[in-house]
C-alpha cells in the first residue's frame, strides 16, 4: 500500500492512563498525523498533556457519567459493543493499537486492518484466575465476573479474526497470539526513547558522585507488576530504592505500607525527571512480566544494568551478564539472591555496551519497520 495515497484511522483501548502501549499510539499519530484516534474512553487529565493534537473520537461510553467511566470494570459487559459501533467507511486502512477490545472493530471488506497487538487480553486468557483473585470478590460475585470473563473471552476468539495482519511487540506475545487466537504476526519492537544520553565509564560505576545508591522501578503500580516482591527483597538486603509511578489506590497503599525506610515512593514524574533518575541509579529493578517492556530499555540507554523476571520480553531484550542479571521466580529469596550476584559483579558491567544494546530498539527502527508492513501489503487483501 502506497502510504501517502490512501486515508488511515487509528484505534486504541483506552485513553485513560499512561504506559507502554499509549507510547506506541503516540508514535502511530507521528507517523501518520492526519489520522484520527478512535478510542472506548477518554479522560483528558490521565493523558498528561500527551495526544493533546490529535482528533480524538470517543465510543458511546464516554457519555456515561465521570464517576462509572473512573470505575470503567463496571462497563465491561458493554465493551465488546463499543468498538463495533464505530464508522470506518471511508477509511482504507484502520491501525488497531490492542490488548483489549479496540481490535474488535467491523469493517467493510475493502478496508485493511492491521492490529498492532500489545497483548492477548490477559485476564480473560492466562492471567484469569490471579485476575478474579486480585478483585476481593465474594463468593457470588466471583461467580458471576467469571460468567462475564468467559463471555468476553469468546467474543475475544471471535474479534480476533477481524484483522487481516498481526502485529506482535514481542516474540512472547507472538506466541501468545498464535495459542490463543490461531494467528500469524510479525514481530515489530515498540519504540523506545533512547534518546543521545551520555554513559558514565566503567571505572564510574559504584558508589560514586556519578551514579546513585538507589535502586530504581519506574512502573505501573498493578499488581501483576510485582513491586511488592521488589521491595520485600530490598527490605531484606537493607538497600535504597525509588518508585516512580502511579496505580490503584488501594494497592499504594499495601505497597507503601509494606516499605521499609530506605524505599521512596516519588508518584508520577514528567519525562526529563525520570531519565534523570535512569541516570543517576544503580540499576535497574523489574520483578514482574510483560510482554515487552519498555522501561528496562530506557535505563540501558542510560549504560545502567537490568535486574529482571526471566520471563516474557525482558529475555529478548536483556543480554545475561552484559547488561543485566535475571531471576527465575517472582519470589522475595529468589530476587534478594540475584541482587547479590548483580552486586558480586557489578565492576563487571561496561555501560558503553548496555547502551548499545539499547539501540537495537530505537523509534526511528520502529517507524521504519511500521512504514514497511503497510508498504509490504497489497492493493488488494
């Protein structure tokens, strides 16, 4: 497909918080700026200032009133509808950015859908369980969330055979895309901000006036995330750490509570205060899953090493031994024992060449690889 000749929409879960996957959106609308945004819900305050530009086009939920879409669980059964009641008509190409529903979107059959997929939708699929868990339900109300889960689910199974292409951020999610939705994708990297940071030298490492004592997490706080193992392990070694980033209220304040002295709690930061801290850690902490990460990438562009679940993209983007330490269980003793190997052989680590690893996932090789999917597709699908 000829990119300058053709009218492009773009499609994502939900505008109501900042990570990862709303990074990737952004870089999506650089590509194609002309492209309206359609997405379930919006709330303007959660996006930071992010998107501002862009036409955004909301789903029937945003008429509800502020205090259910803030509770936006409660809409959940009236989500799958959302995204199929958006008009695509004159579009050639729709860009699906999902974990969630915004893939499920109908189309006519001359309009090509490309999903890019961030995630199969995890608490319908294999996060399910710890999901109903993690909610406190009654008896009852578990029963009847896991009723509106299967539902969901099917209808999941069912969206996903909407796209003509998949996109997968990770070969974790690839294979997770082929098991539960029988599809085939290619792998694209999200894009990173690896930025021109400047490395301090090996002999710089430690204890120094150019790098930190602390020990850094710059994440979501959720708890798949697995903070809480990250801070019962520092507790135990009696090392600093600092958090940067915001979640559920109710799990803030579990985490803070189980806190020792030397752990801060630092909440939402614009940008330029969180690279400065990439730049002034030790290294960096990330104790839970994901199906990629962007975060570890961010601090190795800084020359600063990984400490990370061996699991999901993290083994596809940390190098063990050069630019970082892994841990085989989302366990308080198994993460303090990674800890000290890191610590034994820190003086090991060269920044210089975490840095370098960090390049291979670069904004500028995302938006190359993008432009070349859709260039790659025919006229006709």
């Amino acid at each position: 497909m000829d990119i300058k000749n053709i009218k492009i929409a773009i499609v994502h879960d939900f505008l109501n918080q900042y990570g990862g996957a709303e990074r990737v959106l952004e870089i999506l609308h650089e590509i194609f700026p002309e492209a309206p945004i359609y997405t379930l819900l919006y709330e303007k305050e959660k996006m930071r200032g992010k998107l501002e530009n862009a036409e955004i086009r909301t789903s029937f939920l945003q008429k509800f009133p502020k205090w259910i879409r803030r509770r936006h669980k409660w809409l959940l059964p009236l989500m799958p509808t959302a995204p199929e009641t958006f008009n695509f008509r004159d579009y050639d190409l729709v860009i699906s950015s999902s974990s969630a529903f915004a893939k499920g979107i109908v189309i006519k059959p001359k309009t090509i859908h490309v999903c890019y997929c961030h995630s199969p939708m995890r608490y319908t699929w294999d996060w399910n369980e710890n999901y109903l868990a993690e909610q406190g339900l009654g008896r009852k109300r578990r029963i009847f969330a896991r009723m509106i889960l299967n539902y969901v689910r099917i209808w999941d199974r069912v969206a996903a055979d909407r796209a003509d292409y998949f996109i997968a951020n990770s070969r974790a999610t690839q294979a997770r895309i082929k098991k539960y939705y029988g599809r085939e994708s290619r792998v694209i990297y999200p894009p990173v901000d690896i930025g021109s940071f400047e490395v301090s030298p090996r002999e710089a490492r430690g204890f120094t006036s150019s790098s930190g004592d602390y020990f850094l997490i710059v994440s979501r706080l959720a708890p798949y995330k697995k903070i809480d193992v990250a801070i019962e392990a520092l507790n135990k070694l009696n090392l600093p750490l600092v958090i940067v980033g915001e979640g559920p209220e109710k799990y803030q304040k579990y985490l803070k509570k189980i806190a020792g002295p030397k752990t801060r709690f630092l909440g939402w930061l614009p940008d330029e205060k969180i690279h400065q801290h990439y730049g002034n850690c030790r290294a960096f902490l990330f104790p839970g899953e994901d199906d990629f990460g962007i975060t570890p990438i961010e601090a190795m562009s800084h020359g600063k090493p990984v400490i990370a679940l061996r699991r999901g993209g993290a083994v596809e983007t940390i190098i063990e031994g050069e630019t970082g330490e892994f841990f085989d269980d989302a366990s308080i003793e198994v993460m303090v024992d990674a800890l000290r190997r890191f610590i034994e052989h820190e003086e090991t680590y060269d920044p210089e060449k975490i840095r370098v690893q960090s390049e291979n996932f670069s904004k500028e090789i995302f938006v190359e690889n993008i432009k070349k999917m859709i260039q790659d597709i025919p006229k006709e699908s």
